[in-house]
C-alpha cells in the first residue's frame, strides 16, 4: 500500500512520514549480502527517507541477453521497505553491459572526428541507435513489470545524467536522425538552404540524404555555423526523445508512479536544453558538485535557483551531491566543517524537498572510490558520518518548509540556451566569451548588493520582475525581441550587455547595425564589435574595469542616459552603460565585462531606477544570501553566510526553526526562520 499518489513528488510508501527526503545513491551490488542489513541499519540513524538504486546495475540485471537475476535487488528492495526507507529505482539502462556492446558495436558512439567511444567507463551508447533503445525498452520494461506493485518503490529514475558523457554522437545512426529532425523543422531542403545560408563556400544541398552531422571539416576551417546551432539543438532533442521513450513505457505499466531523471544544471554543462525537458517530467531532478574558486558558492545559489524555476511553484529533487570532496578535479579537497549543511540547505532554500548524495557507502574499488560518501571508508565514527546524522535531524525539523514553493523575487536574470549554444561558437570577434559566467557575475553582485533575484529561462513569463537582466542575449527572435520591448512599455525595466540582439533564431545577423534585434529599445547603435584581448583593460569613469569586449556606442535617441563611460582604450571618452527610459519603464545596456564587484556600482544605479530594494536590514546585505519559500499564511526565510565570520542577525525577527537562537551567526552558518505573512 502507498499514500500520496500524486504524480508530481513522491509516492511515498506507507508508514514512511512525508517531509524532506532524505538519501543517496545507494550500490549494494558493490558489497556481499552480510554489509546490506548494516547499510539499512545505519541509514535509519542517519536519518535517511529514501535511496535511488540499481543506476548502473544492467550487467547485474541481465548478465547475458536471455538471462536474468533480480534475486538480489528483490531482497534489497524488501529490506529497505521492512526499514521504513523509500526507493527512487532507476531503470538501470545508464550503461550497457559487455555482452551488448559486443554483440552489437553499432550501439556505440562516435566522435566528430570518427572515432568509435569504446566501452570501459560509462553511457557508452548513441542516444539515437534503434538497437540500444530497443534493449534498453526490454529492461525498463522488465523492471516495471517486476517492481510496479512492490510498497517501497517511491519514483522511476530514468537512466542517469543522460547527455553527460554521450551528448554529440556522429555515427551514421545520428545522421540518419538529423536528417529526419531537419525534415520536421525545415519541411524543404530550399527552406533548410535558406535558414542554413548554403549559398556560402558552396554548400548548397540538392537532396536531403546530402546533410551530415558538423563532423571535422578541413584543418583550420570552420563548419556551418547554423549548422552547429541546429545540431546543438538535436542532440538535445534526440536526449529528450529517449527519455520519453523510457518515460511513457514506465507510464503505461505504472501509471502511479511519478517518473525522474537527473538534470545537471551546474558549471560547465552545456548540452541539454532542461528548460525544454522540465515539462516531461512529474518532477524535476539535479545533480550539482560545487566548483572550487571564489564564486563556488554563488555558483551553487545561481544553479540551485535556475533548477527551481525550471518548473516554477513545484518542488524538485536533489539526486546527487558530495558530502565532502569529489575525484574528478585536478586537486578534490574534504569540505570544511558546516559546509555540507549549507550547501545542502542551499538547495532547499530554492525549492529542493529532497537532499541526497552521491552515495551511501563510499566505494571500496573503481573510477570514484576516492568520491566521498554519506558512510565513509573510516565508517560511523567519523566526522563526515556525524555531520549527515546531524543534516538528518536538520531536515526533520525544517519539515515545515517541504511543499512551499519559492516566493518570486521582485528582480530577474534571464537564462537562454539558445544563447548560450551560439555565443560560443567558432568564428566569432572573441574565443574568450563565456556566457554563463557573465550570467553568474550578474547573480554575484545581486547577492553582493542584497537583493534575491530568481534566474529563469528564456520562455519564463516577465509580468511581476521590476527588473529583468538578460546578459549576451544573444539569439533573439522576432517574437522575443517584441516581449521584451511590451516588458519595457510595460513599465518593466530592462538590462542587456555585449554581443545581445545580434542574431535571429537561424544564427542570421539583424542587419542595420547592433545591438539588431534590440537596437530601437536600447536606443543605441554599434557599428563594429570591440573584442579585448586576454589581459587588456579598459578603466570606466565609475571605478570599474572592463575586461573582454568594449563597444563603441553611438547613440539614437536624445532621451538615452550615460550612466558610465569609458576613461581609457580605444573607446576613451565614449558610453560605457546606457539607460533609455520608456514611460515608465525603461531598457539598459552595459557594453563590457566588468565582473561581479564592477557590477555593483551599475546594478546599484539600476535598482534605483526599477525601485528594487533588499529585504534585509542594510547591514546584512552582500554578508548574508536571503531565500525565502512561503505558503498562504508563512514565510520561511533562509539566511545563508556568505562571509568567513560570524553575522549578527539580531534585526531579523522570526521562529527559529535551524540554525540555533543566538544572535551570531558563524561562517558557513544558515538560519531558518518562519515568519507570519
């Protein structure tokens, strides 16, 4: 028996008290049968809901292609339901066995340079191999069969990280798929010749069986662009195809059990589209590992709050980070003491109502032995052990807080795939561009200047944000183009930046010079981009420092304000950051990198503007990350310590549900409070 059937969170087996979840990964095919009972044993202490199991178990599952044992995950999943903890099962299918890539070497991926990716680590399949999806169906479908009635089973993972290793396949399979992907986009080979710009270096198709997938072209040369933005956009698709694929079998054996699949919306992937995979869910699921440097723990705020507002009002899943340190950075450092609260805790602020880890038990043997876990190679008498027991506890109380969703914020940074894909492509005036770190430097000096700011995706509606900041928009359709100046009339108040508004949906330039698409609303006009080479300079009238790119503006509309200008470099003398004002509305434009802290000063002038204001007591603003979930008649406030000592919160009034009731709060420290509303 279960309660909670909705398809939207988890299933949670009876007698399992809902709240937050609380778990990991959990791998007993890695450990004999007499450590399983002392794993369950040790989860009820720490405190554990519930585990996601058998993620790369398939070789396990079926050991060879007419032969099965789920004995072993029978009397895993038994034990875990007579101990009270819920299973997140996943389908298995992240990896194929060696007797599949044997028997069928077609199902492996290939390189842009025609390499076939053998097998030996993980997801070693092409996303779009007919052979792979129909084995991979017969083990989702064998797993639903056996398992749809067992009480423990809380949720389907779907495979696990899809795109992380496999994302760009160029095997024949991917071109036959591409092809077919390009017909129901294009409908004709003119209309594909057209969006694609053929008519340059001779390209131009005559037949669709001609286009291939952007495979290495000639040494120093560069491939169609549009064509690397269209493929870009299929590879996300194909990803997306086959998780629905996996999704609609479990469906239709399981109708009422919600179905997952890990995102991984952090530093450094870029493949998938998850704003555009969100929708397939009954909830959204992410992995994050914190990335050393000093905008690590901004870097976690900003990815936690995107997740968030993937599906915004809805709770999602934290499937996977690290309790201490990670095995894949050049150095992987134990976190300091506190921190695997904050980080967790973190995530809850922006709406996750579930914390688990990669994994229960730290791996003896393998790739990610040295990866650390809940229950560690020095076991229950350890540090890391006796801070998850007391993360545990922590989650227990803050139970209040699970099913409220977060409560927008009053500002906004726009976060667009598109943009992303096509800024960093080849070609273009700089190589150095990086469209998420401007994205992040726009969060950090949101954070540094005390004002919550949600980051949405490109499709979020604006209605409600007095300020939205859409940093190198760059891709900017027709339809976009006239949201954003209805936002502006609107009496919103916009903010782009460099190398925004350039091009339309197919990678085409808007003619007429730049910012193109944005050019009328910013009330500006470039001529020619000012890429900056690494390690030069230009210094700014208001103290900042412009490092990547320096337009030279020349402005169209008397009414535009200067806000900063340029003191040296080429452009000595010229706008730096304009402001147009419409009605009461008006549109902004900052022409170079300045970095988190020469944001400050601009952002500063641009909250004035939009009558943006933090929520905080002044003192605590920029020492102190505010995130705030709320329900019709509370509000649960997350004070989170962004400094190296102590904060005292003496001014900010509230039940203290974690984070003790003195007034300091110490480095690393988060406070809960729940105030009335």
């Amino acid at each position: 028996m279960v309660n909670n059937p909705s398809p939207r969170w988890l299933r949670w087996p009876v007698g399992v008290r809902p709240g937050l979840a609380f778990g990991a990964d959990y791998n007993p095919e890695q450990w004999p049968r007499e450590v399983w009972r002392e794993d369950a044993r040790a989860m009820n202490a720490a405190g554990v809901t519930v585990v996601a199991l058998a993620i790369f178990s398939w070789a396990r599952l079926q050991p060879a292609e007419d032969r099965w044992d789920f004995g072993w995950l029978d009397e895993v999943m038994d034990l875990l339901h007579e101990h009270g903890i819920a299973v997140n099962l996943a389908t298995a299918t992240a990896s194929p066995p060696p007797w599949l890539t044997t028997a069928h070497p077609e199902i492996l991926p290939v390189d842009q340079e025609g390499r076939t990716r053998w097998p030996g680590a993980r997801q070693h399949w092409r996303p779009t191999s007919p052979v792979f999806r129909e084995h991979a169906l017969g083990l989702v479908r064998a797993m639903a069969d056996r398992y749809k009635d067992h009480p423990a089973l809380a949720a389907w993972h779907v495979s696990n990280e899809l795109g992380c290793h496999n994302i760009y396949d160029y095997s024949n399979d991917a071109a036959r798929a591409f092809r077919t992907w390009l017909r129901q986009r294009y409908a004709t080979v003119d209309a594909l010749n057209a969006a694609w710009a053929t008519s340059f270096w001779s390209q131009h198709y005559g037949d669709w069986e001609q286009v291939l997938p952007p495979r290495l072209a000639a040494p120093s040369s560069f491939p169609n662009p549009a064509q690397q933005l269209d493929f870009k956009r299929f590879s996300s698709d194909a990803l997306k195809e086959y998780l629905r694929a996996e999704r609609d079998l479990l469906r239709e054996v399981t109708p009422d059990v919600p179905v997952t699949t890990n995102f991984m919306v952090m530093d450094g992937i870029t493949g998938m589209n998850y704003a555009d995979w969100a929708a397939e869910l009954d909830f959204v699921s992410n992995d994050h590992y914190v990335m050393p440097g000093p905008q690590g723990q901004d870097e976690l705020s900003f990815s936690a709050n995107l997740t968030g507002n993937l599906t915004p009002g809805r709770p999602w899943y934290l499937m996977e980070h690290s309790t201490s340190a990670v095995n894949w950075q050049p150095v992987n450092r134990a976190k300091p003491d506190g921190a695997m609260a904050r980080d967790s805790l973190t995530h809850v602020a922006h709406g996750a109502d579930a914390v688990c880890f990669f994994q229960w038990r730290q791996s003896a043997a393998g790739a990610e032995k040295y990866h650390s876990a809940m229950l560690p190679h020095a076991g229950e008498d350890s540090a890391v052990f006796r801070a998850v027991c007391d993360l545990g506890a922590a989650l227990r109380d803050l139970a209040p807080v699970a099913g409220a969703p977060r409560k927008p914020a009053r500002a906004a940074i726009l976060f667009d795939w598109q943009s992303w894909w096509t800024a960093e492509l080849d070609s273009h005036p700089s190589s150095l561009l990086r469209y998420r770190q401007e994205a992040l430097d726009w969060y950090s000096a949101f954070l540094a200047e005390g004002v919550r700011a949600d980051v949405v995706p490109a499709g979020h509606p604006l209605d409600g944000y007095d300020l939205v900041v859409a940093p190198i928009l760059h891709v900017v359709p027709a339809p976009l183009a006239e949201r954003l100046r209805a936002y502006v009339t609107g009496g919103g108040h916009l903010v782009t930046t460099y190398f925004s508004g350039i091009v339309d949906e197919n990678d085409r330039v808007w003619l007429g010079g730049h910012p193109g698409a944005l050019r009328d609303l910013l009330g500006i006009r470039i001529e020619e981009f000012g890429p900056l080479p690494d390690g030069e300079s230009a210094d700014l009238d208001n103290g900042g420092v412009g490092t990547l790119w320096t337009d030279r503006i020349d402005l169209t509309d008397s009414a535009v304000e200067v806000l900063a200008s340029y003191k040296s470099g080429e452009q000595a003398g010229r706008p730096a950051v304009t402001l147009r004002r419409t009605g009461a509305g008006s549109a902004a434009y900052v022409s170079t990198r300045l970095g988190p802290e020469g944001l400050r000063p601009v952002l500063a002038d641009l909250l004035e503007v939009a009558g943006v204001r933090g929520e905080l007591p002044a003192p605590l603003r920029g020492r102190v990350e505010l995130a705030v979930r709320a329900t019709d008649d509370a509000e649960f406030w997350f004070l989170i310590n962004r400094t190296t000592g102590s904060v005292d919160l003496e001014d900010v009034d509230g039940q203290v549900l974690y984070g003790g009731d003195g007034p300091a709060l110490g480095p690393r420290g988060v406070r809960v409070l729940r105030r009335p509303r």
